[in-house]
C-alpha cells in the first residue's frame, strides 16, 4: 500500500492509514512495519461464498490528509 501510494512508512503512519471492510468482520489490516496489506485471519473461501463461483472480497483503504 505504502508503495503503490507513493508514501513512506512514516507518512503512511502520520496520515492514520487504515483498512475499512464492509460488514462485521476485519479480514484485511495494514502491516505497520511494511506498509503491506497482509490478511487480518485465516479466510476459508467455502464460508465466505459458499456456493458462488466468484468470491470477492472488498475493502477501503482510508489515509488522512491531500493526496
């Protein structure tokens, strides 16, 4: 994340980078120390989507401050 926005870590840090999942569950966070989106669990595919053929899984990226 930290790379494809253009952004040191630090920066990514001071500008309050956070992960925003739809619904209840936070599957994503953001790895402090490099920047990577790494997944927050374990995700098992056969719960989540159970009998869709696509499983998608969306998520917002929130960093504070003009880009």
């Amino acid at each position: 994340v930290a790379k494809d926005l253009a952004l040191q870590l630090a920066a990514l840090r001071d500008r309050g980078a956070r992960i925003l999942d739809r619904g209840r569950t936070q599957y994503f966070a953001l790895h402090a120390n490099s920047g990577h989106l790494v997944t927050a669990e374990r995700l098992d595919r056969e719960q989540l989507c159970r009998v869709m053929e696509r499983c998608v899984l969306h998520c917002e990226v929130i960093v504070e401050g003009e880009m």
